[in-house]
C-alpha cells in the first residue's frame, strides 16, 4: 500500500486543495493518507478530517517538521511512501506516476515529480528571480524544492537516519547518488511561489540559513551523505558563478534576470548572518503570500 505523509503547520488555507486532488482518485482503496497537524492553532485539523475516512489525522503539540514526518512514519502503513508539504499541489495519477517509476527500477530509491510553479499574480521580480532559478542545472536535477519525495523502504531508512535539519528535503535529495533518485517528468506538482519581492527574500534567508547548518555539520563530520562524490563535494547545491556565465552566454537576453537572481542572493545572504553567527536554526520564516486563495 502506498502512503503519504503531509506535515501541516497552520495550513487550514491551503491543505483542502492538495487533499482533493489526492482523493480525486476512480480506485476506491486509494493511497494511504496521513496527516499531522503539528502545534496548529488553525482549522487545518478540521479542514483535513472533514475529507472523509481515506485521510486519517494525527495532532501533535509541538510545531516541527522533523517532529510530523516521524510521527507520521509511525501512523503510515506502507510503501513506497510519499512525503508531500502541504501547501503544494499533487494529484492521484502524479503519485500513481512517482510510484510505478519507483517499482520498476530495482535501483531507484527516491523520486520526485516535476514541478510547475504559476508565476501569475507575481511581482516581476519575482517572476525573474525564478526564470534564472529554473533553469540552474542543481534545481532541475534535484529533488529539493519541490515538496514532494517518494522513497522505496530502503530509501526511506536512508532519509530516517538524517537528523533533524532545516534543509531536509536539500538533505534528502543530497543523500542519494544520480543513479538512486528521479525526477520523474509525467508526474507534476504544483509549488506555489511568493508573489512579493519581501517573502522571496524570507524564503530565501530560509535557504541561506538552512544551508550553512547543512555545509556545519558536515564540515564536522555530524552529517555523512551517502552517494557519490559529486554530492559529497557540493552538499549545498549552492549556485556557482559559472552557473549563471553559462546561462548568459546561452541567453544574453537573461541579463536583467540575473541581475535579479544575484540581488535576491545577496540580500539573503545579509539578512541570514545573525542567524548564522547566532546558530540560530530553528526559526522558519514562513511567507504568507503564496498561501492565498
């Protein structure tokens, strides 16, 4: 039996989108669903159990992610299992598409589906910050950013042996070598980005943040990632300079793009520095924007 974990933080405004799309499914068993309510003080835990018997919730006081998903490991009855962020959108034949790919390579221990991120009703820098951002080479070979990762059983005490981190779908995707992990194209899922300059930069500091604990304890031998050594050499997936040259010289036309791109970049590299020097690793800046309608 497949399972999905979704960990919800306060998303009574958002999870009812992703569940209905995840019971729009013609097989009446359909997958197993698990939803944790981590320390919500909203309506996510009603607005998830008014979804009927197929989606089983689980409330836990305190608000953490690490927290959620390993409760929900202890709720989940099968694999492969799905571990899907809440504010995203993912259907019942994108998760049929991630676990077939999932069955028929022996190999494969994790898979991700790619993603789709509406841009409308964004601020145009915003909208340029992503057109540079899609197209680095680490994001679209990744599994990280895109709220969703499906993992076999031995993928899975792969990513349960991770320890509690910021940055854990980067860690995620960074514990399996390319021959062990997809993104697998016929499935999608929907991420919706932030509509203002000010909550991309938040989410960006998040990433800043989450990043330097990542590269810390590796840098102190506390974090081992398995796979090969070009993961082991860029834990971060941090964006290089040559990145960006290559993408100019392929489309000069990206110019005021990456012009964009780097502001936002230094901007959060700035504004994460107190965290960082504070090693400050729990606080989640959450934005709200892309959390409307």
């Amino acid at each position: 039996m497949t399972s999905i974990v979704i960990p919800a933080h306060n998303e009574g405004r958002v999870i009812g989108r992703l569940l209905d799309e995840l019971l729009a499914d013609p097989h009446a068993s359909g997958p197993d669903i698990v939803v944790v309510c981590n320390g919500c003080t909203d309506d996510t835990a009603r607005v998830a159990a008014a979804r009927g018997d197929r989606v089983r919730v689980v409330e836990i006081p305190v608000p953490s992610k690490h927290a959620a998903l390993r409760a929900g490991d202890e709720h989940a009855r099968g694999f492969p299992r799905l571990y899907v962020d809440a504010d995203v959108v993912l259907g019942a034949a994108d998760v049929r598409a991630l676990t077939d790919e999932l069955a028929g390579d022996p190999g494969l221990l994790a898979a991700a589906p790619g993603r789709l991120i509406p841009l409308a009703g964004a601020a145009w820098p915003v909208r340029a910050y992503y057109r540079v951002w899609q197209r680095l080479p680490a994001v679209r070979e990744g599994l990280f950013g895109r709220g969703v990762i499906a993992v076999t059983e031995e993928g899975h005490e792969r990513i349960a042996a991770l320890p509690p981190l910021m940055a854990d779908d980067l860690a995620a995707s960074l514990a399996f070598g390319p021959g062990e992990r997809r993104v697998v194209d016929s499935a999608r899922v929907v991420v919706h980005p932030p509509r203002t300059w000010s909550d991309l930069v938040r989410r960006k500091v998040r990433a800043a943040t989450s990043t330097a604990e990542l590269e810390s304890l590796q840098a102190a031998g506390q974090l081992k990632v398995p796979g090969d050594g070009r993961a082991q050499d860029a834990p971060s997936a941090r964006t290089g300079g040559s990145d960006l040259r290559a993408m100019l010289r392929a489309d000069p036309e990206l110019l005021p793009a990456v012009a964009v791109f780097a502001a936002a970049a230094l901007a959060a590299r700035r504004r994460s520095r107190k965290a960082i020097r504070e090693q400050d690793f729990s606080t989640w800046l959450r934005d709200e924007s892309s959390r409307r309608g």
